[in-house]
C-alpha cells in the first residue's frame, strides 16, 4: 500500500510542524510555501530556518510555490494559513485548478481565528470560498505549541468534523509515539475555543508584563474558560468540549507557556510597548490581536458578556491604556460567579 500523500497550504511554524508530524505517521508531505525562495530551502536544504531553525526536515517532505502543482495526485489537504488571509488564499487556490474547483477531498483546518468582518468561523470560511461541502471539513486544535511538537515531545489534539468517520481518518493521518489524536463532532465548540484562548493569552501575557503575580493571571485564565465556555453554549457548542483538549488544555498552553505568540505578544503590551512594537517583537503571526473584535462583536450579537475580551478589545483595536483597562476589570460589580 503507498503513503498516503497529504498537501499543507502554509510553510509557517505550524504548518511546516504539522508536516513533520504527518510525515513521521508515514504520510508523504507537499508544502505550499508563499515565497519562492522558502519552498526551494525546504526542497533543496530540508530545513525551514525561518521558523525551525536548522531542525532537519525529512525528504518526505517537499516543498513548493506553485499552487497549481501543489494538489496534484494528493489525498488530502491541510491549510495552515492565518485567519485573516484564509478566504484570499482559498480563492487563489481554486483559480489555480481545472475548472476553479478543489478536488473532492478532505480538507482539514489548523487555523485558529475569527474573520474580521464577516465574524465567520474557519469552516465557513471555507465552505463559502473554497466550495467545500462540510461534511468533508476537518478542524484540528488542541495545546499545540509548535516548538515542543517539532522536538517530538509528547503533545495530544483533537479533531472535529461532522462526519465521524472523517475525523477518525484524520486523526490515523498524524498518530504518533509522540501525537495523539482524539475525534469529536463538535466543530463549533472546537473553532471557539481555539479563537477565543488567544484573546484570553493576550490578556494572561500582558498581566504577566504588568508584574501581576500567579494568582491574576490564574484568575485570568479561569475566567476567560468562562468566556468561552458562555460563547460556546450561545453558539450551539457541546460544554464537554470546553473541558477538553480543544479547551482548557489548549486555554492552558498557550496562556500559561513563553512559546506561546499570543503570550509573548501580550506580555509586550503589559511591558508599555504598543501593538505594532509587540508585533514586530514576535515576528509571527498572533491570531488574537486581529480576532479580539471578531469575538467580540459575536458575542454582543448573542447577548453573551465577554468582559476580558472586551479589554482586549479597547487596548489592541482603540488604543486604550492597558493598566487602566486591567483597573477597570478589577473594578467590576460583586456578582455570582
């Protein structure tokens, strides 16, 4: 039986990660990588410095820039592009094919966003742009930081899709000594909470800038699960979800971890650098300083109160001073919790 051959749209950190991680589960990896010269070090060199660093990539992945070429004879397509660029991608993308459709394939998600402007979740995005069907939609996420997965330790995630056969197909595409897969139906929940932690990180990161201690930023975390936990529910989600990997398992990396962007990004903001100084600071693309409105405008839609979402909103989207805005969060009426 040969490899099964997967394409991943995006040569980023975890684009390039999730690569190594489908190619040590067997599979053969195409990388579709925006610049030229990225596509020909990762095909020539088998290193992505910009993002690994010198980590030896394997030959069974490779690497290009051509769109048209980078779904042919695939089994499966992977997009790891950011949030905000996803719809442009996926127009470019089927522009590239006969006829100006995708290939009738699994398409599996690892963004982590809200549109801005449309406050469409991932999926929808590709249902509308990419003329997907979303039954063959997969989302995966989980704590996923990108760094310890390319180093092969230990890391678990799950994958939703409304067909459970395919999230279990998908789950088997990357199950390893060192990744773990679990399946669920809940795209809702799980594209929820993968947005929301990143609003809630930036809060967490900037307490941690202030020099606000371990109970503040524990406090943050706890409330944001809330957070998402309320929007989740508003939205139609499972509530075991939040309790899950997708949940407070990912909420916990990537608030309470250094190599989280969101966190470092926000820990910049707490520090008195302004958003476009912690932005260049990371270098990467921190999906909560562009998803915080888009969260934000859900939930006044629901009727859904988000408080943290909302100071991260007046400090990333209208310039609000970050101390007063952790004030005004302390200052909060006594109410049930």
């Amino acid at each position: 039986m040969s490899a099964r051959r997967i394409a991943v749209i995006g040569a980023g950190s975890w684009g390039t990660t999730f690569s190594l991680v489908l190619a040590r589960a067997g599979a053969e990896v195409r990388l579709w990588a925006r610049r030229e010269e990225t596509a020909r070090e990762i095909a020539e060199e088998h290193c992505n410095r910009a993002y690994l660093g010198d980590r030896e990539l394997p030959e069974a992945i490779t690497a290009t820039s051509d769109l048209a070429a980078v779904l042919e004879g695939v089994d499966g397509i992977v997009l790891a592009v950011p949030a905000q660029s996803l719809r442009e991608n996926l127009g470019r993308l089927r522009a590239s094919q006969p006829g100006g459709r995708l290939p009738e394939l699994p398409v599996v998600s690892l963004i982590k966003g809200i549109e801005r402007g449309t406050d469409a979740r991932m999926s929808t995005v590709i249902v509308e742009a990419g003329g997907v069907d979303p039954r063959r939609i997969a989302v995966l996420s989980g704590p996923n930081l990108s760094a310890e997965i390319a180093a092969e330790e230990p890391c678990a995630s799950v994958v939703a899709s409304a067909d459970p056969e395919l999230a279990h197909r998908v789950a088997t595409w990357c199950a390893g000594p060192a990744f773990r897969a679990y399946t669920s139906v809940d795209v809702t929940g799980v594209e929820i909470a993968g947005a929301v932690k990143n609003v809630i990180a930036l809060a967490v990161g900037a307490a941690a800038g202030l020099g606000l201690g371990d109970n503040a930023r524990a406090s943050l975390i706890t409330r944001g699960l809330a957070e998402i936990a309320r929007l989740g529910a508003a939205s139609g989600a499972d509530a075991a979800t939040f309790a899950g990997l997708a949940g407070m398992g990912d909420l916990v990396a990537t608030c309470a971890s250094p190599l989280s962007r969101n966190h470092r990004l926000g820990r910049a903001l707490g520090e008195g650098r302004s958003v476009a100084e912690a932005v260049a600071l990371v270098r990467q693309t921190a999906e909560g300083v562009e998803t915080a409105r888009a969260v934000a405008e859900i939930a006044e839609g629901l009727g859904v109160d988000m408080p943290i979402t909302r100071g991260v909103v007046h400090v990333v989207d209208r310039g609000r001073d970050i101390t007063e805005t952790t004030a005004a969060l302390l200052a909060r009426s006594v109410r049930p919790e």
